[in-house]
C-alpha cells in the first residue's frame, strides 16, 4: 500500500487555538504494521493506519502523548 508522505495533526487544547504539527514518513513501521511517522524534530511520534487512525509513540522518558483528532493527509 502507498502511504502518504506527510499528515497534519491537530491536537485540541482546552481554553487556546489548537497545537497543529506537520509529521513525514519514516522508514519504521510500527507494532500495527503501519508507518511511523514524526516532525522535524523527532518528539512528535505516531503510528498512523491507512484510515488516518493515530498511535502515538512516546519518543523519550517521562512522556505521556496526547492522542489527536484523526491525521490529515497533505499533499506532497
């Protein structure tokens, strides 16, 4: 299957605008079999399934991600 090259992730945040952060494929697959995906800076983690669906992975210690809304295709 072709995965896209990059999603946008909204993340919702009570009482301000939303976080919204731009991830690209990786090599990785994870544990579901789908591609890891993460932003420019390697903190942002998630497994993303070919319907959108998100998995976040924690990139460090002491880290508990917040799941976001479902991931948004970009076009390359």
């Amino acid at each position: 299957m072709d995965y896209p090259e990059r999603y946008e992730l909204v993340f919702q945040a009570p009482a301000v605008e939303d976080d919204v952060v731009v991830v690209r494929r990786t090599d990785q697959v994870g544990a579901g079999g789908y591609p890891i995906y993460e932003d420019e800076s390697g903190i942002v983690r998630a497994e993303i399934s070919d319907r959108g669906e998100v998995r976040m992975l924690a990139s460090g210690g002491h880290q508990m991600p917040r799941t976001p809304l479902p991931a948004r295709a970009l076009a390359p």
